[in-house]
C-alpha cells in the first residue's frame, strides 16, 4: 500500500489537491532537518491518554522493537486511575519500559509535560477523547514529534479545517504521523484493495457496512453522583458527548465507513440518514445520560452516482454483525466479517457468495495478521529509513465524512461534505486553554438532562 495515501479524485479540489499542493511549495527551497531516527538509534515514546485504547497502541509501539531500540518514557492522562491502570499494564515489558514517578504526568497541560520529555525525532501517541486532538497534535509539530494518534481525529467542521491546517504543516515538517484507521493496513484488505484497482468484479456500484453490537464505550454513562465535577464527568464517558467523541457513530463506524471510500478510491458528497433512540436505560432501570441514536441507516452518495449503505445499532439482545461489502459491475468483494482481525477478503462471480464462484480468497503470514501491530511497524520503518508516510490528510477526511452521515441522521437533512466542512459550529471551542476549573462544554438542564439531536426540528445543529 501506498502509505502516503494517493487520494483518488472526488469533484472537490479543496479534498484532493490543494493541501497536497500548499505542502510541495511549502517545501520548495527548503532545506529540511533530518530528525527521523536511524535504525540504530533509540525512539523514545510518549502516551498522552492512557485508556485501554492508547495502552494498546503503547504496546504496539514497543512490539516494533525488532526494527530498532525504542523505550516509552514519559505518560499522560487527566485521571490517575487511568495512568496508573494503563503503567501497570505496561511495566512489565522491563527492558522497553522506563517511565519513572516524575515522567507521570497529570491534568490539562500533562500532554505538554510528557511531550517536553521527548526529542525531535520521537513519538507521542495522542490517544485521549478526538476533541483534544488538534490541541495536541499542534504541539507535537512544534516539538517537531513524529504522530500516531488514534481515529477519529475531529469531530466537527470548525476543527476538521483546523486539522487538514496541521496536517499540511506537518508534511511540511516531513514529520511521520498515523492515524488508527488500521483496516488500511490489513494485508488482506491491501490486496482486495489492488484487485479491486485492477477490476476483478468491475466498476463499484454499491456498498454495505454493518456493526451492530450492544453499548459499549457509554454503556456506564448513568447520571451523575452528588459532587461530580461535570467536566471530569463527560471526559471520562466521553463516548456519551458529541463534543468529546463524535459518539458512538463516529468512534465505532469510522473503520467501515473509511475502508469501504478506500475500496472505491473516493469520498462520498452527501449523505441521507435515518436514526432514532428506541429506549435508554440501562440494566438497573435509570435512563443513559448521552446523547447517541441506538441505530443509524446512512446513505452515502458519490459522484458517480454509487451508493455505500452503512447500518449500525447499538441495542443488547439483537442481532450483531461486523461486515462490509463492495457489490461490482462484474462481482461481489467481501471486505471484512467478523471483525477485521484474522478475517479473510474474498472475491466472486456475480453477487452470491458461493465457493463455486470465487476468485479469490487472503491467505495472509500470520506475523503479519495483526492490522494494529502492521501500522505501527509501518510507521517505524518509516521514521527509521525516512520514507514519506502521512496519514494525517487521510484521517482527517475520514473523519468528516463520517461526521457527514452522523448529522444528517442528527438533523433529518441531506448533509454535503462542503456543508459540515465550512460549518460554523464547534461544539467545543477553545479546548486549548481548558482547565479542571472550566465549565464543561455542554451543560445540562434544570432536571439533569442534556440536549439531544431532534431530527426536523434542529435542522442545522445536531442538537
């Protein structure tokens, strides 16, 4: 795969060429410091958010070390249980671990402090709720820090622009930075997405993504306790909040939404959506404080006129389903079932999926099954022999796009990728000046509850 992420056209300039453009003149005349790490050389890491997510990717991290010496250094997080839980998790890998008590750091400005632990040339995971993700990925390039941070990595149109901004400005630092969207870097989808290139089932015509599941993430979103810090309170179930998260539409569906564009090789233009919330209550009877729809039926439109249908529901006692499709002139592609670990890529003949009309089938080498262990040795061997790799652009689409059919399930209208993209709505302006003092970016009312999206009625917000 091209890590650089060769961006097939849609009808926007603005999505295909122009920050690719603004970066070669950026880089023109310009002579660039070598700070990427040689192969001998020691990477040191730091994890800024240290939940199940970022402990994971600091594992991942550390599995690279057969490709050189790297060591984590430094931590991050506004909650202690949570840096300690993920150091626990962590401190047994001795010779790769040394982040001692003053390399843990705490609160709103701890992102700064693991950071300044670090060289040019290093990494920072940026693995905390995606509201803060341009706030830290902004200091990482002034550092200048190579990046992996976790999908998504905006929420809104306001920040998006800001992100596509920095995206830009890290090229032209030639800064190696990653984005989670590890589907990209399944070696079975790889080749699908080289078959599908070449035309073994044709022109695409239509698309379908599934992931239906029980609550997660915001499962434990119950009202708050007497005293609860109300900011502290939506970080933590940050799942729950729009402004935190994109909820669960955009943290959970992302990976389907972003590998089915990859497979067509373009970003949709509109998106029409259904949605609604069934019922919120949770197994002892008191109502979910969030503000998720329990299921979304999105239609994504193309240029050309294709379809991709995406369906997720987050309700326990259903049906579930992790799976995708591509559906072309010629054959059916299987793009992932079951999950995207382990789980094989198909072709076929026609549009049933039947042993006697398959083409092809992934056998992949089992080191090299694992997509969250591939992008980070992708990303290494990248800073190591200084080969360009950014997905920074690519994330960041990704990430509006899926915020695209998000709103227009929220709103009950046809959303355009030009319309969130210059929206004027943050929904949580000024993160980088927040402290533990701050009031929280949404407030609830006078009974508790918080706002949430209205189809037809609040046409131009989400809530």
């Amino acid at each position: 795969m091209n890590t650089q992420d060769k961006q097939v056209t849609s009808r926007r300039e603005f999505i295909k060429t122009t920050g690719k453009i603004a970066a070669v003149s950026a880089l023109a005349g310009v002579s660039i410091p070598h700070v990427n790490a040689a192969s001998s050389d020691l990477i040191q890491v730091a994890l800024v958010g240290c939940g199940g997510r970022g402990t994971g990717a600091a594992a991942n991290a550390l599995g690279t070390n057969k490709l050189g010496p790297i060591k984590l250094v430094a931590m991050a997080d506004v909650f202690a249980d949570r840096l300690k839980g993920s150091y626990n998790n962590l401190k047994n890998q001795k010779d790769l671990v040394d982040v001692s008590q003053d390399k843990q750091f705490l609160g709103f400005d701890a992102y700064k402090k693991a950071m300044d632990c670090l060289k040019p040339g290093d990494i920072v995971i940026l693995t905390t709720p995606p509201a803060f993700r341009w706030v830290h990925f902004n200091y990482a390039i002034q550092k200048g820090l190579n990046v992996f941070m976790e999908k998504p990595v905006t929420v809104d149109g306001p920040t998006s622009k800001r992100m596509l901004k920095l995206a830009d400005d890290s090229v032209a630092k030639n800064l190696k930075v990653g984005v989670g969207l590890m589907s990209r870097h399944s070696r079975a989808m790889q080749e699908l997405h080289q078959r599908i290139q070449d035309g073994e089932i044709g022109d695409i015509i239509a698309m379908r993504g599934y992931r239906m599941h029980g609550p997660a993430g915001y499962f434990a979103s119950v009202a708050k306790s007497p005293g609860d810090n109300e900011l502290l309170y939506q970080i933590r179930r940050f799942h729950s909040f729009l402004w935190a998260s994109g909820g669960n539409y955009s943290d959970f569906y992302i990976h389907i939404i972003d590998h089915l564009c990859w497979m067509k090789n373009a970003w949709p233009i509109n998106a029409h959506a259904l949605g609604g919330r069934h019922y919120k209550f949770s197994p002892d009877g008191k109502p979910y404080v969030d503000q998720n729809f329990d299921i979304y039926a999105v239609e994504y439109t193309f240029a050309d006129g294709a379809k991709m249908f995406f369906d997720g529901r987050c309700m326990s006692g259903c049906y579930d389903i992790y799976a995708s499709y591509c559906h072309g002139s010629k054959g059916l592609a299987v793009v992932s079932s079951s999950g995207d670990i382990g789980s094989p890529s198909r072709t076929f003949k026609g549009q049933n999926q039947s042993r006697k009309d398959m083409i092809w089938e992934s056998k992949i080498k089992p080191e090299e099954n694992d997509p969250y262990q591939n992008e980070w040795n992708d990303l290494v061997d990248a800073i190591r022999n200084d080969k360009p790799y950014n997905e920074a652009r690519r994330g960041v689409e990704a990430s509006l796009v899926t915020s695209m059919g998000r709103m227009a399930a929220h709103t009950g209208q046809i959303i355009t990728y030009d319309q969130i993209l210059n929206l004027d709505h943050e929904f949580a302006p000024g993160l980088d000046s927040l402290t533990e003092n701050s009031p929280a970016p949404l407030q609830s009312d006078a009974n508790g509850r918080y706002p949430v999206p209205e189809p037809g009625i609040k046409k131009t917000r989400e809530y």
